[in-house]
C-alpha cells in the first residue's frame, strides 16, 4: 500500500511542477507544451502547433493594373426610376388604379392611387388590404399574389390594375 501512496504522490508532484513550468513559460511568452495522460496514467508531451506565418502582399510596381495607385473603376450608374400607371379599373365598390415604380429592372414600389372608398366598412377594409396588396407586388416581383379575405373585389381589381402596368413596363423595356 505504501508503494501506491508514492506513486500517487509522484504523478501529483509532475503535474504540480508541470503546471508551474507552464505558467512560467508563458509569462515569457512561449507556450509550454501541453501534457495529457495515456490510459497508463503516464503524462504524453504533446507539442503546440505553432501559428500561421503572415502572409504579405507582393509589392507589384507603380502603374501595374493592380496596384493602389491604380483608379477603381466607377460603380455602375443605377437607371433612373420609371413610374407606370395602370388601368382604372371598376369593382361592385369602387374603382381601382395601380402605379408601379421600376428601377434597374425590379420593381420598387407599388401603390393603389385609387380605391374603393365612401362608407365606413369599405374605409375599413381597403385601410388594411391596400398596405398588404402593395408590400406583396414588391416582394413578388408579379401579378401573381394573393387577394387579401374581406377584400375579394379590390383584390382582383388591383391584380387587374396591377397588370396592366406591368403591361406598360415590359413595353417600355423596363421588366
């Protein structure tokens, strides 16, 4: 049993004296290897890896294509915003009209210019299904988005209107 007691006392000695060497080594500024144990309970050396060398850029001489003194080329001018208006379109509750703004190709803004309004429930209705149909053009990128429940008829008539501008923007060369 004294034997045991020893060697226990041993392993606890060198990784007390290895802990020390450690932190020694790194107030120094070099790591110290780290150690772990191998199933028989000896302590294994095992070596940092060290870091990545820096890399550095090669020095290409004044007036190469790539070097900084070079000029950038300018960012690509952006197409100016084009507006189409759709067709007025009636529904059972008013009519409905629908412009479209395009830039670089994409539709940025849709908005109903026109819709059914008068009575308190209509009012209500288009105040919450108008915003929706809008949000939905631009994130469609089509005529293909949903009608809006309560608001079937000015669903289809701003699909109608909406249409029809896109119609005009596809001639114009903008879509």
């Amino acid at each position: 049993m004294r034997r045991g007691v020893v060697r226990t006392m041993s392993v606890v000695t060198l990784a007390v004296v290895g802990l020390g060497l450690r932190a020694g080594s790194q107030s120094a500024g070099t790591p110290a290897p780290s150690s772990t144990s191998t199933p028989a309970g000896r302590p294994r050396h095992v070596r940092p890896r060290p870091s990545p060398a820096p890399t550095v850029a090669p020095r290409l001489p004044a007036g190469s294509p790539t070097s900084s003194t070079s000029k950038k080329p300018a960012p690509s001018a952006t197409t100016a915003a084009a507006g189409f208006q759709g067709d007025l379109v009636d529904t059972q509750y008013g009519p409905v009209r629908v412009r479209i703004t395009v830039q670089d190709g994409r539709i940025k803004r849709a908005q109903a210019i026109e819709h059914p309004q008068g009575d308190g429930t209509t009012d209500g209705i288009n105040a919450y299904a108008v915003p929706v149909l809008d949000r939905e053009v631009v994130t469609a990128q089509s005529a293909h988005i949903d009608a809006v429940s309560g608001a079937t008829f000015t669903s289809q008539g701003y699909r109608q209107s909406l249409q029809s501008a896109l119609d005009a923007a596809h001639q114009a060369g903008a879509l």
